[in-house]
C-alpha cells in the first residue's frame, strides 16, 4: 500500500466517512481494489470476495485482522505482508505499530487508520462476514 500516491490513500481515508463520490472515483480510476477494501472493511461480503478472486487475498486479510482474525493476521505475516499487518495492529491503536509508521514517515497511514478505527467504533457489525 505504501506505493500508492497520496491522493490516492487521502481519498481512500475518506471512503470511511461515507464520501461514495470518492469511493466511486477509485473505482473508476485504476484502484478498485482500494473501493473494494473500503467497501470490505465498511462490511461488503461481495467485495470481500470481489478481492479473493480478483488477485488482492492481502487486502482480504487485512480486511479480516482489522475484524480481529488471528488467523488472517497471521497470513499476513507468514506470507511477509508486514506492513498490511502494522496497519492491522494501528487501526487497533497498538501503541507499537502507530510508533513504527511515525518513524518510518507514514502518517498517511496513522491517518487511514484513525478513520477506519472511528468507522468501527461507531458501527454495528455483522459477525457473520467469511472468516478467513
């Protein structure tokens, strides 16, 4: 993810406060698979699956650590996404992991995954998503 031009991980942050024009211009413009995350982790099983068969199973694992699934964190890690697991860990506010983005200059990140823990902590979630 960290390649990403920051527009486009400005935009992506953004989905998380229901801005459907933005997540729309990802979709259209060479980044479904940010729409898809977004749509994901905001509680889509169909872009869930949309990102399993479409060539993306790390953002499907992100999607289910952030859901606390041990089992896709540690798919993280063992197949080396480790930054996909920091951001796991920092979207739970893991002192450790929002340390690491800050040293390493990626608060695009901290960002990204403030607004995703705002998300959560003011939803209702279906517990019924696939378990990775």
């Amino acid at each position: 993810m960290v390649d990403y031009p920051v527009k486009v991980l400005i935009a992506f942050g953004e989905t998380f406060a229901g801005n459907e024009e933005l997540l729309n211009w990802l979709l259209n413009n060479g980044y479904p698979e940010l729409a898809a995350l977004s749509s994901a982790i905001r509680g889509s099983e169909e872009a869930f699956k949309w990102l399993m068969a479409n060539g993306f199973p790390e953002l499907a694992a992100l999607d289910s650590a952030i859901d606390e699934d041990k089992k896709a964190y540690d798919w993280l890690n063992y197949h080396k996404h480790f930054f996909l697991a920091v951001l796991s860990d920092a979207c739970h506010n893991q002192p450790e992991a929002i340390a690491w983005l800050t040293r390493h200059d990626l608060k695009i990140f901290l960002l990204i995954a403030a607004k995703i823990r705002h998300f959560r902590d003011n939803q209702t979630f279906d517990y019924h998503k696939i378990h990775f």
